[in-house]
C-alpha cells in the first residue's frame, strides 16, 4: 500500500508480498504462451505506443520502474486458518455518523448527472474518431466492404458494452471521490465545476480501460455471455473482438491526453502496466498455499484493485489535494478494489448463473483457484492436488465447489473484505464532511452485500 503498511489486522501470520515483475529475471521459467491471438501483448504494445505518443514518454517510463514497489508495498495477504474475530469499530462509527447527515448519500443518485454525461461522452469520442479516419477509408478497400458497412461493425462492437447496464462501479467510485475531495478544498463553484468536468474524463477514461479489458478477458476466457448477453467474442469473431479493444484503449489514451497533467499520465500508465502483468500472473501456479495466496493477492491488485485505486488517485491530484491526501484517496481505491474483487470471487459460488449474468463457478473452470477455494484448501488438504493440476480432470470443478461448499472459505472471504472495507473508510477519514464522503462510506457497505 501507498504511503506504508496496511491498516488491516491480520488474524493468522502475514503473508510478504513481493514486488510483481515485468521483465522477466535469468534463470526465471519461461511462463507459458497465450494461445488466443497474442490479446495481452498487444495490449501492452498498444500501451507502448500510447506513451510514444506524448510529450512526457522519458517522464512516464521513468516511473514505471518505481511506482510499482510503492503501490505494492505493505499489500494485504492474510490466509486465515479460521474466520477472524477482529473489531469493525471503526466502520460502524462512521456508519452510525453518516446516518446522522442529511439527505441522499446514494453514491450512484449523487452522480446520477455524471454518469449520464460520461455515457454521452463516450459515444460521441467513439463516433467522432470512426467518423473522421481517413485511414478507415483505405482498409475498407483493402478489405473490399463499403467504408459505411466497416465503421457500423466497429462502431456496433466499440459501444457494446457502453449501454449503461453495466454496473458502472469504476467510474461511480472515481466521481465520488472527486466530489468528496472537491468539497474538501473549499472550492468555488466555479472551481468545483471545471475540476468536476476534468476528474469525468477521469472516469470515462477507467470505463475504457475497463471495458477494453474486458473484450480481452473474453477472448482469453472464451467466454460466452458478459452482463447477461453474448460476449462480444460470441457475437462477432475474435480477431475483431481484439481490434474493437485495442481500439477502446486508444480512444481512451485520446481523452488521457486531453488532460494535459503529466502527474495524472503517469499514473493512469501504471495500470495498463498492471492489468498486462496481471494477465501474466494468472497463468502462473505455485506450490504451497502460501506463495498461491501471495500471488492470488498480488493479481488481484493488478487486475482489479489497481484501475480504481490509480483513478481515486488521479482526481484526487486534480483536485490538488496535498501529497498525504493524495495518497489516502488511493488506499481508499485499493482496498475497495481488492474487496470488490473478494465479493465478486465469493458469488460465484454463491449466486445463480442468471443473477451474475455469466456462468456460475467460472473460474474453477478455467483452472482458477480463488480466495475461496485457497481457503477451503486449508481445511480439505484434497484440494492441493486439484488446484495444483488446474481442476484439469474429470469431476475436478465440482468436487472443488463441493469442498468450498462445506468449508469456511466464503466466510473468510468475506471477512477478508469487511477488512478491507473498514481500510477504505479509515483512508478518507481526514476529509471534511459531505454528502459525498458519506456516500463513499456507503459504497464499502454496498461492495459486501451485492449480489451480483
């Protein structure tokens, strides 16, 4: 974590976490090839260009080789022997303090109005970019279909998933924050509005890494539905699915650049840097529990927890909230982050295929063992050999679910997100009081009881 150790107390001997790698050391073995289109390293190819393509390149590639050790340092990683029996006083403080403030502290009511115009904004850089490429008018040639008949797939696939069904968690989190750290300034209204409408593109930028990613995770996963319809992998062919996203990605650096704050590139770069480096750490296994609960961690933050912690962090600096605030605002992103993730490994256990809106027990499926499942190992050795082997054989998935099933696995899992939820509202407890801060209290609560 930021800024030094986490404030999560561990009940069972911590974990240390080391420092994920993106170059590969000598004498490390070789990770195994992705076998679905090259998607994540053309992901971090086009990350590579994004950067090219600024006045700040030397800057920003300078920090990817230092952030990393501050923005994994002191990252929880607690594998519990038996459900924690720690204190939430600190959570059940500010709740009971929230509920005293007036008015709607909905964090989606309050920025209702963003959300709407980030949307908006959205479709209109999506179409303004594939209405004005010439370069588009040359492939259509090449490939022999009609200029028109080319921009409406691409444009058909780019929008997919920007239908405002998605729960939108990312960008409702990072305005929030932005308003909560905007009141705290004591801003006019006039300085309110302007920081507001630059911390939005904040935002639009998160859901476009986001949902680019997502095309990828798709492909990668062969998976077949996404929010509650086909992926966009089933619906049109993979290829094009790699190049909707990569496009995405681009139209996102597009809005980064508009920003113009050299300290917001570089930390919006980092989690493209991330989420590559997660891709690559979910392909990986080891061999004890304590190693695969380290790197379970460790991806986790990378590919989930790092996009909001880095966005809080981003509208915390355009809000020009001092260093130590600044740093607050992305333990705040982090540990809402791991504990979205930790909800979201639990329900698919818990929840119906039909109410996740993809298939139930995904990630047993594709061989991944998550907080769960790494808890349940403790109680049923058996596990081992499953997790070891990728739930590989026969019978493999359900006898895994079986065994999470009839352990107390979800139960820790999900008081390992009560910690983390109670590490976010501590983060933002410096802020002056608003509806805002309230709201973002409120979001911790939401994070643990969804259901989907």
């Amino acid at each position: 974590m930021v800024g030094g150790a986490s404030s999560v107390v561990a009940p069972w001997t911590p974990v240390s976490v080391d420092t994920p790698k993106l170059v590969k050391e000598e004498g490390e073995e070789k990770e195994p090839e992705i076998s679905t289109g090259g998607s994540s390293m053309m992901f971090f190819r086009l990350y590579t260009q994004i950067l090219r393509q600024t006045q700040v390149v030397e800057a920003t590639m300078s920090v990817l080789g230092g952030v990393r050790a501050a923005s994994t340092t002191g990252m929880v990683s607690t594998l519990h022997h038996r459900p924690a029996t720690h204190s939430h006083h600190n959570h059940l403080e500010a709740r009971s303090h929230v509920e005293t403030l007036p008015g709607n502290h909905d964090a989606n009511e309050l920025v209702h109005a963003d959300l709407e115009a980030m949307f908006k904004e959205i479709h209109e850089e999506l179409d303004f970019e594939l209405k004005s490429n010439e370069e588009l008018r040359t492939a259509s040639g090449q490939l022999g279909i009609s200029k028109d008949r080319l921009l409406g797939s691409l444009g058909q696939m780019a929008k997919y998933y920007f239908d405002g069904q998605g729960k939108a968690v990312r960008p409702v989190i990072a305005m929030t924050l932005g308003h909560a750290y905007n009141h705290h300034q004591c801003m006019n209204q006039e300085e309110k509005t302007e920081t507001a409408n630059r911390q939005r593109k904040v935002a639009i930028i998160s859901e476009m890494i986001h949902t680019a990613s997502l095309v990828h995770d798709d492909i990668l996963d062969h998976a077949e539905t996404r929010r509650g319809k086909l992926a966009v992998n089933q619906k049109w062919d993979a290829t094009r699915s790699v190049l909707c996203g990569d496009y995405v990605l681009a139209i996102g650096a597009k809005v980064l650049a508009q920003l113009r704050n050299e300290e917001v590139l570089k930390v919006l770069a980092q989690v493209l840097a991330d989420l590559v480096h997660g891709e690559f750490q979910q392909l990986q296994n080891k061999e004890n529990e304590t190693e695969r609960f380290n790197l379970y961690l460790n991806k986790t933050f990378n590919k989930t927890a790092s996009l909001i912690a880095y966005t809080c962090k981003a509208n915390a600096i355009l809000a020009k909230a001092s260093p130590d605030l600044v740093e607050e605002a992305f333990k705040y992103g982090k540990n809402v982050g791991i504990a979205f993730q930790l909800v979201d490994d639990l329900l698919d256990f818990e929840s119906s295929s039909q109410l996740l809106g993809k298939p139930a027990a995904a990630d047993l499926k594709l061989g991944l063992a998550t907080a769960p499942v790494l808890f349940a190992s403790t109680e049923f050795p058996e596990l081992e050999t499953l997790i070891k082997r990728r739930f590989s054989q026969s019978r493999d998935v359900e006898r895994a679910f079986e065994f999470v099933q009839k352990s107390k696995g979800l139960l820790q899992t999900r008081d390992l997100a009560k910690q983390h939820c109670d590490a976010a509202v501590q983060a933002i407890e410096p802020l002056v009081e608003s509806p805002y801060k309230s709201a973002l209290i409120n979001l911790t609560d939401k994070v643990l009881i969804r259901q989907k």
